[in-house]
C-alpha cells in the first residue's frame, strides 16, 4: 500500500489483542474495515490474525515508555480514531480470595489495581495526541471493565479496579468531549475463555452455575463483547459517558 493509503486508513488500537476477547473484537474491527494494532505482553500478539490489515506488537503496559512507543507506531498505519482497552484480568491469586478479604495482600491488591486501572489509563495518556491530531473524525476510548465493578460478585481488588475505569470514565467525558472525543465503558458478564477456566479451575461447575444464574440461560462469548465494541465505537456515534453491560442478565437474576 502507498504512504498516501496508509494515510487514509483510520486505525483502532486494541489492548489485550491475544486474548480470547481481544483477538475476537481485533478481528471484528479488521472485517469493520480498520487497521488493527494490537498490543499485548504475550509473544502471540504478533500472529493473531494474519492478513494485511493487522499489526500486533508486544509490550507491557506497565511500562510507560514502552507503551508510548507502540501507541506511536499506530501513526504508521494511518489515523488513530478508536481506542479499546481490554487488557487486564482477575490475577490468577484472586479467584481464591473471593470468600474471604484477608486472602488478599497489601502486594496482591496493588498488582490488580495496576494492571486493571493503572495500564488503561497509561494507554489513554499515550493515545490522546493522537486522537486529537483527527480532528473532525468520530473518535473514541472505550475502557473494559467488569460486572464484578457493579455488583457483589467478591475479588476486592478486581473489582475496586473495574469499578475505578468507571469513576474514571465519568471524570474524562466533559474534558475529551471539549475535544469531539467520546468515552465509555464496557462491562462484560462472565465469559468463558482459557484464561477464565485457568484460574477458576480449582471451583468444580463454576460457570455451570455462572450458566444458570443468566437470565438468557448462557454466558457471554468474546464474539458477543466483539460485536458491543462495534456497536459502541461505530454505530453510536452521540454516545458518551455511558456503562453498557454485556452480561446476558447476569446482574437481573442476581437481584
């Protein structure tokens, strides 16, 4: 492709993009007709998804220099419009201490806020040049947090985390918006991946009951979060400063 048609192509930037939520929404904006560039600390983020229209780069978010290096390389590929942050996680140590806070370490506590909160806003400071470089595009940040931020589900420092990308959504959307950029969060019910199963794998029918307790009778697939960062960042163009939860009615049947 030419410089000039690289300079054409609007690029959304994907955190966590070798997870199984990661890749999937990689893939969904790629199909959406974006360039992709995933960053991820995993080896694999560099063959992801194979074709021309996908750059994975390996980093780790907790390192600020690093992270502003690789959100730079996106003005390689064209212009920054979309941010979506997904990378973070229950730490594998935390499933563990869901019944009991005491369980949770001063150190614990810190690492998930860390790679939770801490990673997205990093990701954030290090994007914003570039979102308002396009002026008079529709441009936005979409944080990942959890339905664990909105209701009581255990893992303390998880949700404390979750929960923060929240408040931290509603303090940003005035200032970004002065700037023609929206901001809003996702909130994902359980979703089943090899990730989730690792560190569940010491509860026996754990999302069988995670099953149950939906209202639409199944749990989430990372297509399903895919298709509501689509939605979010594309198709509602007049939204911003908003939670949408993608739980199958989880948190109804809670209640």
């Amino acid at each position: 492709m030419s410089s000039n048609g690289k300079k054409q192509q609007r690029v959304v930037l994907v955190t966590g993009a070798a997870g199984a939520i990661g890749s999937a929404t990689a893939c969904a904006f790629v199909k959406a007709g974006f360039h992709v560039v995933g960053l991820d600390r995993e080896p694999s983020i560099t063959t992801v998804l194979s074709c021309d229209h996908f750059t994975g780069l390996q980093v780790d978010l907790a390192d600020e220099a690093s992270t502003c290096e690789a959100v730079a390389e996106s003005r390689s590929h064209g212009r920054l419009v979309h941010v979506v942050s997904i990378a973070g996680g229950a730490l594998p140590q935390e499933p563990g201490t869901a019944a009991d806070p005491m369980g949770v370490t001063s150190a614990l506590f810190r690492a998930s806020v860390d790679a939770n909160l801490t990673t997205q806003f990093l990701v954030l400071r290090a994007a914003l040049p570039l979102l308002r470089c396009n002026a008079g595009e529709d441009r936005s940040v979409t944080f990942t947090s959890s339905f664990n931020a909105l209701t009581g589900c255990g893992m303390p420092a998880y949700s404390a985390a979750k929960a923060g990308l929240i408040g931290m959504m509603h303090a940003l959307t005035d200032p970004l918006g002065v700037d023609g950029i929206r901001i809003n969060v996702i909130a994902p019910g359980s979703v089943r991946t090899p990730r989730t199963e690792r560190i569940w794998q010491h509860d026996p029918n754990h999302f069988e009951r995670l099953e149950a307790s939906t209202a639409l009778g199944r749990l989430g697939s990372p297509d399903d979060i895919a298709r509501a960062f689509i939605a979010l960042t594309t198709l509602l163009s007049h939204v911003t400063g908003q939670v949408l939860v993608v739980d199958g009615g989880q948190m109804v049947k809670r209640h």
